[in-house]
C-alpha cells in the first residue's frame, strides 16, 4: 500500500531506499532528500507490505495530466515479486494520470517495457551512458 512518506524523507529507512534510485553515497541521497523538500509538486510516496516500508516512488504531476517518475526503489530483498510493478499500478489509481514518463537507463529498461511502456534512447546523455525515456499512456476510465 502506498502513503505519503514525503515528510519522513531525512528518516533512514527512506534516506536507505533513496539510496537504492541513485548512487548511493551520503551526498547523492542528501541532493535527493532536499530535491523533494524543495517543491510542494514533488511527492514522494512509501510502499508498505505486512508494515515493513520495501519501496518508495518519488514523482511530480502537471496540470496537463503529464505524471514524471523522478526516482523508484525497492528493497534489494522484496525485489522481483511485483513490487515496482505494483507501486506504479497503485499510483495510476490514486493519481489518474493520461501519461507517466520516466528516465531511466539501461538496467532499468526491461522493468518498464514489460509494464507496457514504450522506451527511447536519448544517446549519450553522460559519458559512457545511454539514457532512455520510458512512456506509458494511461487508458482513460470508462464513463459511464
């Protein structure tokens, strides 16, 4: 289940998987930590099974419907049994975007295809490595 753990982000179980999304040395979770603490739009959400928080999803949404995945984690353990896959479905639910953009790079590209987005290269972005932007386009709810 996820919750908003936007203000727990200096707590070390969440500055731990924060670790996980990007390199993981104090200084890189320290940016990324004050990253969200800077804009109200970026929100940073805890995923929870039997009460053990095992991943997080951090994001921004704009007016036009447009959700930005910044960052997305699971816990070296629980990974591989739809955990990602289902912090991404849950958020769908609860935020009802029509597009979900993520960048990523190359380790993370099979996980976002095989949840049905659809993935590009952007070259080169840093020196000896390929970026890629993952897009998925939500199906509008049936209104009825």
């Amino acid at each position: 289940m996820l919750k908003n753990i936007k203000s727990q982000r200096d707590e070390e179980k969440v500055r731990e998987l924060l670790g996980y999304a990007v390199f993981p040395d104090p200084e890189s979770v320290d940016k990324t930590v004050e990253f969200y603490g800077q804009a109200p739009e970026r929100e940073l959400y805890g995923y929870e099974s039997e009460g053990d928080l095992i991943g997080l999803i951090g994001f921004s949404a704009d007016a036009e419907g447009t959700l930005t995945i910044h960052h997305l984690a699971v816990h070296p353990e629980c990974r591989g049994a739809g955990y990602g896959r289902g912090q991404i479905l849950e958020l769908i639910q609860l935020q009802k975007p029509r597009v979900i953009v993520a960048e990523t790079d190359e380790d993370a590209v099979d996980f976002y295809r095989s949840i049905g987005f659809t993935v590009s290269s952007l070259g080169e972005k840093y020196p000896g490595t390929e970026r890629f932007v993952c897009r998925y386009e939500a199906e509008p709810e049936d209104e009825e």
